[in-house]
C-alpha cells in the first residue's frame, strides 16, 4: 500500500517541476525579447505586441507574469546587475587582501559592462525607464552593496584610508560607472583600468 500510495505524489511533483520549467523558460524568453528589443530601438519604441511575438509566447502569458511592459523591463535590468555581480564575486574571490579584492572586483565589473549592451541596459535605458531611486535600490542589492562590503573591509585591514563608506560608495560606483561608459564610448579598455587602479591607489593611508 505505501508503494502505491506513492505514485500519486511522485506524479505530482513531476508536475510541478515541469509546470517550473515551463514558467522559467516563459519567463526567461520575454527576458531575453524585451532586452533585445531594447538594443535594438530602444524601450519606448518595443511595442509589446512585437515582445510577445519575439518570445514566442502570448500576450496572455506576459500579463500573467509581469503587471506590464516596465515591470519586464526592471527584470531584465535585474538579471544584469546579478550577472554584474556574479562576475565581481567570481573574480575578486579569488584576492590575497581587501584592497586586492577591490582592484579585481572594479576589474570584473568594468569587464562584465562590456557585455553586448549591458551598459546601455543599465546605464541608459533604466534611469530613463525606471528611475534613479529604483535602479540605485536594485543596484544596492548586487554591485554597489558588494563595493560597500568592500571598501569596509579594506578600510578595516588598512589599506584604505578611513573614509565614511556610505559616502565612498556613492563616489566609488559614480567612477565606476563612468568607466563602463567611457568603453562604452570606444575608450581603451586598458587605459581606463590603469587609471581606475591609479585612483584607487590614491586612497591609500
């Protein structure tokens, strides 16, 4: 009787898990319409009529999942920052020191910008389409907390000069987020991570 009794529950997490699926893969192909969209002319111009037919799914299947057009594009502008900061935890991970681990942190970061359109993404299109205080709160949850961790350590081990953090993040991430738009722009890549280092330097005691 237990075996058999068991069959019932198997099935039906079998189907949750593929009714998951289904939503994740749904999920994931108004993502990734909406960003090609975006790149491609811009956010006020990706009508949803072409995101639906570009995600092969129904305009049925976006309201089910997302109140409307903004509310998908915050998720895309979501999915970047955690890929951002996926790369930064990835790289400076792998540091001897705080200070070392900011240096490859800004490195990842700069790095990870360049991503096809992912400076556009985040630094032109969302403070336009969502706002500054909504894009600074999501950063605040990927990147820019990630900094503040790291500008606290490297204070706390003595690398840095003691400087209120709240304060250096703001600068910090301003700089940072210059750098991805000066590459961006067609800038050395290389010229713009000596002088990030060089100034990062400069904050030494």
């Amino acid at each position: 009787m237990q075996e058999i009794s068991s069959i019932p529950n198997k099935a039906i997490s079998n189907k949750a898990i593929s009714n998951n699926d289904r939503t994740e893969r749904t999920i994931s192909a108004l993502r990734g319409a909406m960003r090609a969209l975006v790149l491609e002319k811009g956010y006020n111009q990706a009508a949803t009529p072409e995101i639906v037919r570009k995600a092969g799914v129904t305009r049925g299947a976006l309201y089910h999942h997302f109140a409307d057009k903004k509310e998908l594009f915050r998720a895309v502008v979501e999915e970047e920052c955690k890929a951002v900061a996926g790369a930064i935890e990835r790289q400076s991970g792998e540091a001897e020191n705080a200070l070392q681990s900011l240096k490859m942190g800004s490195d990842a970061f700069i790095t990870a910008m360049a991503e096809q359109g992912r400076t556009r993404i985040i630094l032109i299109e969302a403070p336009s389409v969502l706002g500054r205080d909504v894009l600074t709160a999501i950063e605040d949850r990927y990147a820019r907390g990630m900094l503040g961790e790291g500008l606290e350590a490297a204070m706390n081990e003595g690398g840095l000069e003691r400087l209120p953090v709240a304060i250096m993040t703001e600068l910090l991430s301003a700089m940072f987020d210059s750098a991805a738009l000066q590459i961006e722009s067609g800038v050395s890549r290389d010229e713009v991570l000596a002088a990030v280092h060089r100034l990062i330097d400069g904050l030494a005691p």
